[in-house]
C-alpha cells in the first residue's frame, strides 16, 4: 500500500511517497519497507527505538512531535500517535470493521464468560461470529490465535478483523478493556452494541491507571462509540456509561432490582444439572446455564439483554447459553470418577470466595482446594486465598502457581501458614499436587483446581514452561484405568 493512501486517513501530507508492506510498533518486528509508529509507553519510548527501525529497514516512521533530526527516511508528526496508529491499521487491513457488527463486552469481572456466552448465542441464532478477548480470537470455537492482551493493540486487532471478515462473519464480539480505552486501542471503530457488566476497584497503579476516577472514565468513553447499550443497572456506574452514549442510541438496564428493563427474578443451583444454574428472567421461561453460581447467572442476565436488544429469537437465546463452555472459567471436566473436578482461574480473594461459594452451593460431600499463588505480587493475596479455603473448602492441597521471582517453598509456606489448623498438605510440583488430590477425592467430592484456568505454563525466573492442567487430569485417568 502507498504512504499517501495511508496517510491520507490522518489528513497528512505526504513528504515523500513509498510503498509500505507492513506496519510494527515494535522496533524489533520491522521488515524493509515498514511503517513503524514510535508510541509512548509506561517503561520506554517508541521515540528511543527510532534509529533502530529505520536501520532495519522501516521506509517511513510516525512519531509525536518534534521530528528527530538527521535521520534517513520519512518522519510523519502525529499529536497522538496511538490514535494515529489505529487509523492506520485499519486503512491498512482495508477497514475490515465496516463489513463487521462489532459488539464490545467491559465490565471489572465476567468480561470473558459473557463474551463466550454471546458467541455462542448468535452461533445459535445462524450467525457466523468471531471472538477477540483475553483466550485469544476465535470464529465460532476454532482458535484462530492467542492475544497478548485482553484487547490487542491496532495491528493485530484489525488484522483479527481481516480475517473475519474473509472469513465471512457476521458478528465479532470484543472484550474491551480500560486500557484499550487508555492507550486507544479501538479508536475509530463503531460498535453495534455495548455491555457493561460491573465496575469495581482494579487496574489501578503504576501502568494502568491513576485512580478510579480515571478507570471509570476510560470504561465509559467506550460508550461513546455505541449505537445502543445494555448495561447493568443494579450497578452504580451505569448511569455513567450510559451518560455517554451518542444522544439517539438506546439503553437497556438489565437487574435483579426493581425498576430493571429486564429484570432476574431468581439465579439457582439447577437440580436436575450438575453444577448448573438455571436464570429466572421476568417475562419469560427459565435459562439453563452449565456453570456453577449466581454470578456466571448475573453474566448469562448480560447475554439475554444484549440478546433482546439486538431481536435475536429466544430460542437462539436458549441453546446457546445451554451448551456454553468457557476454558479456565468454572470449566467442568468430564472424568471417569463418582465425582467431579473444575478449573478456575481464580486467583485472588474474591474471586476464590466467587467460585468456591459456587461450588458448595451444590452441596458437595467435600470441596478439595488446590492452589498457590503467584509470585512477585502483595502477600496479602495469599492470605486472602487461604481465609476463603478456610470459608468454603474442606481441605487443600497448596501448590506452585506462577512463583516468578520468588521461591515456590516461601510462596507455600506463606499459604500454609495463613491456612493454620485448616486440613492441607503441601506438595510442591503441582502435577504431582494434581494426582494427590484425585488420589483424595472420594465419591460426591468436588476438586477445585484454582489459579491456572486457561493458563498454559508455569512461570518462573523469567521462563515459562509448558503446563496443562487439563492434559495432567487426562494423564491421571489414563493411569487409573
């Protein structure tokens, strides 16, 4: 593609004409002939990597004013460059969003649940669906890459979108963090249709965000880019999101309170199901969702208000949510054993008092907790894991997580020591912390492995190595015969 198309979405002048073959904001993935965007960043300056993408061939170089000075090749001045580069890729790619409903999911907690459980709705509805969020993209459930980011920076965002496109979707559900917001990841695009889901403290530090305020905000100005939303109305920030949203664009509160525009009535464990929860919307007959807990029934209330809004028949609605999956997310798996055995990425207080609430509330026999916790972050999660084990398990196993930089054995011992009298044992390599806990669990038991969810490795001292919870089940079975 020609510079000066490119540059034409910017509304600037091109000094000089080239052709551009790729576009990196990484210096270290320029190719000769690259357009690279030097962005400013937490850690570093793309300006610092300027001398370094020019030399490995980058024809032109996009970057906040003033221009460097004596250097070889074409130096573009854009105010903001990271809006600049969304622009870009999206010219890039040939604007493969205008032929996409896009339908963007932000919330605190449940963002990846409910964007699974939309998915696979208007899957049902006929509608074939693309879907970009923190497990990576998919169209329908074929994996078609991982994500490095909950919401990915512009380049791979609408490549994403490139090949949905091609591949004919209709639809593409996004998962829309603050930081994309933040750092301008999705602007210029228009979305069909928002969901905000809650909004908590979180992502608030060095990096991310300076306070709340600012994370509110950033979760808001999404709505600016909506033609219509739905939003959780028992939550006080929606009428902020709302607040925001282009004056002739509809908004629909969904709730368990009074006063909703669609209202639960009731989230229960499903007797006839194991771990399931059946949804009681006002108006119309139950859902039935094959994941524990009231708050996996407070993400599939999002999906059917989304749902309505966009006139998707109920029964779409209905088969979708009935056969939804998420990996790592209250993820039963399927063994050969009088009892059961769920994967969840929970891996701080709350969310081990979410899934491990949701599980007793099945009354189980026993709930065997195995988990760790990850190293390099505040004690005090470790702490607050064990508290929660204390509330609702029966018994633990304490194990490695992600230790980074820390030893597992003071990660365990910490753990341990918050637990006190609490029935656990320590065992250090957490396949074998696995088989030990399948060794215990007896008939009407529930095993709780928490912390990995979709996780794939282990992390430690700067490597990652290969780790499958799910292929280490499948190993203990495969020998238990």
């Amino acid at each position: 593609m020609k510079l000066s198309q490119l540059l034409s979405v910017l509304g600037a002048d091109c000094p000089q004409d080239a052709e551009i073959t790729a576009l990196a904001c990484d210096s270290r993935e320029v190719v000769p002939g690259a357009l690279f965007a030097a962005l400013p960043g937490h850690r570093a300056d793309g300006r610092a990597y300027i001398a370094d993408a020019l030399n490995r061939g980058a024809a032109a170089v996009v970057c906040a004013p003033p221009l460097p000075q004596n250097v070889p090749g074409i130096c573009i001045p854009a105010d903001d460059p990271r809006a600049a580069l969304a622009l870009l890729a999206a010219e890039f790619y040939g604007r493969p969003a205008g032929g996409l409903s896009l339908i963007a999911v932000t919330g605190t907690k449940g963002k990846t649940t409910t964007a699974h459980m939309i998915r696979d709705i208007l899957s049902a509805a006929g509608y074939k669906t693309g879907m970009i969020g923190t497990l990576g993209a998919y169209i329908g459930r074929e994996r078609l890459c991982a994500t490095a980011n909950t919401t990915p920076e512009p380049i791979t965002l609408h490549r994403i979108l490139r090949q949905m496109a091609d591949a004919g979707c209709a639809y593409v559900v996004l998962e829309a963090s603050s930081q994309a917001m933040k750092l301008r990841r999705l602007h210029g695009l228009n979305f069909a249709a928002g969901v905000f889901l809650n909004l908590s403290p979180d992502h608030i530090g060095p990096g991310e965000h300076a306070g709340f305020d600012e994370y509110r905000d950033c979760k808001a100005a999404l709505f600016r880019q909506c033609r219509r939303a739905v939003g959780n109305g028992d939550d006080p920030a929606w009428p902020a999101m709302a607040a925001q949203l282009p004056p002739s664009a509809p908004a629909v509160a969904f709730g368990f309170r009074p006063g909703a525009d669609i209202r639960a009535l009731a989230v229960e464990p499903d007797p006839e199901r194991s771990l399931s929860v059946r949804l009681t919307v006002a108006g119309a007959p139950r859902y039935h969702i094959p994941l524990p807990g009231d708050f996996n029934g407070a993400d599939a209330l999002a999906a059917v208000a989304l749902a309505r809004a966009l006139g998707l028949n109920d029964g779409a609605v209905r088969a979708g949510l009935a056969h939804v999956t998420v990996p790592g997310r209250a993820q039963r798996l399927r063994v050969p054993a009088p009892f059961e055995v769920v994967i969840d990425y929970a891996h701080n207080g709350a969310s081990f008092d979410a899934v491990l609430s949701a599980l007793r509330a099945h009354h189980p026999r026993r709930v065997i907790a195995v988990f760790g916790a990850g190293g390099d972050r505040p004690r005090l999660r470790r702490t607050d894991m064990a508290r929660s084990a204390v509330r609702w398990a029966d018994c633990a196993v304490v194990t490695t997580d992600n230790p980074r930089s820390e030893r597992p054995e003071d990660i365990c011992a910490h753990i341990s020591a918050a637990l006190g009298r609490f029935p656990h044992e320590t065992v250090l390599d957490r396949r074998a912390a696995i088989f030990r806990a399948l060794e215990l669990a007896g008939p009407g038991d529930v095993v709780a492995l928490l912390g990995k969810g979709h996780e794939e490795y282990i992390e430690e001292k700067g490597v990652r190595r290969p780790f499958s919870e799910r292929a280490v089940v499948a190993e203990y079975f495969a020998a238990h015969k």
